[in-house]
C-alpha cells in the first residue's frame, strides 16, 4: 500500500512538471542580457540561433534600450560592449520577453565597466521597467553547481536580486540543486521548467516559443 501510494505521489508531481512545462508560452519579440557578466549568455544566445529564435541582444542591456524595444535604440558595439539585432520586428517594436542569463564573472563585469553594486543596479532597472510594462522576464540558469556559490557571493546576489521577480525559471538540475529556484517559483506561484543539461534548452526554447 505504501509503495502504491509513493509511485502515486510520484506520477502526480510528474504530470504537475509536464502540464507546467506545456502550458508555459513565451512570446517575441525577444530581447536577451546577462545577469552577471558570465559567459552562460553566449550559450542562450546561441541555442536561439540554433532554433530560429529571431532576438536582440545587450550583454549590458540599459533600461533605455529596453524601452526603445526592437532595434534598441540603435546601440553599438564597443569597449566592453557587444549588441546584436536579430529580431525582424519593426523598430522600436514593444519587447515582450526579457531573457535574463543568470551567472556571474568578475572578469566579465571588469571588462564592460561594471562592479557586483552596479550590475545589480541595472538589473534592478530593467526589472523595474519590464514590471511596469507588462514585459514577462525569464531566468535562467544552466551554470551547474560551478556557478552557485556561498550566500552573498556574486552569483547568489543575481540570482537574490532576480528570482523574486522572474516570471518563469529555466534551470537545470545541478544549477538548482538546492532547490532554491524552485522555492522561488512557488513562493509566487510562477513556472519553472528544470532540465537535465543546458543542451535541453534546445527543445525548451523551441516548445516555450513555439518554434
């Protein structure tokens, strides 16, 4: 009866995740920034391109780009700055999704002009912005257990400052060990799809974006 009731438990949490995981639907334009500076971005950035997700990129995205939508504004790559405009919408088109890659280098916030205080600004300011404007922002997390770290180190004040606000979580299972993700997802009732590698981000964006 026990062993019954635990393989019950266990298909019911199992088409929880798969219900969760087929209803969540993300739409474009879509616009893709690092949280962080790591390089886990370049590999959202190019699991997007291997699946046809047309996006625009600002690994230091600023509110104002945000807000000027498809095109950002016309910003330029330069010294500790690198954009790409992918998305085929028209200029100045409204964003309705904000990717934000979640991992933290200081090397990587050194070369574009940034501390743990700063970053932490600008992401504030985007969240703040994309709230206000009915943006949906996801997190995600596909660093592993390399990419966590003690409380109040670098990957975990991003991570502090992004989770309460993320609308869906796209983790994978080392990276969300702790199941602080998860916590984080229920705590607000949000979806989170957690996947085995970051190589599953390849049907993940694929079935979220309907592609």
């Amino acid at each position: 009866m026990k062993k019954l009731i635990v393989l019950l438990m266990v298909l019911s949490l199992v088409s929880v995740f798969a219900l969760a995981e087929s209803t969540v639907s993300l739409a474009v334009p879509v616009v893709i920034t690092s949280a962080g500076q790591s390089a886990e971005v370049e590999t959202v950035n190019y699991v997007a391109e291997e699946v046809g997700l047309k996006y625009d990129y600002c690994d230091i995205l600023s509110k104002d780009e945000l807000a000027a939508g498809v095109g950002l504004g016309g910003a330029k790559s330069g010294i500790g700055k690198h954009v790409t405009t992918l998305s085929p919408d028209p200029k100045g088109t409204k964003f309705q999704t904000l990717i934000l890659a979640l991992g933290a280098s200081l090397k990587g916030m050194g070369a574009s002009g940034l501390s743990v205080d700063t970053e932490v600004s600008r992401l504030k300011s985007l969240i703040e912005y994309a709230k206000a404007n009915e943006i949906r922002i996801v997190a995600v997390a596909i660093g592993g257990d390399i990419q966590r770290g003690l409380p109040g180190s670098p990957i975990e004040i991003m991570i502090d400052t992004v989770a309460p606000h993320a609308d869906v979580f796209i983790v994978t299972k080392d990276s969300n060990g702790d199941g602080k993700f998860t916590k984080a997802a229920e705590a607000r009732n949000v979806p989170i799809l957690e996947i085995d590698s970051a190589f599953d981000l390849l049907d993940t964006f694929t079935q979220v974006f309907g592609l």
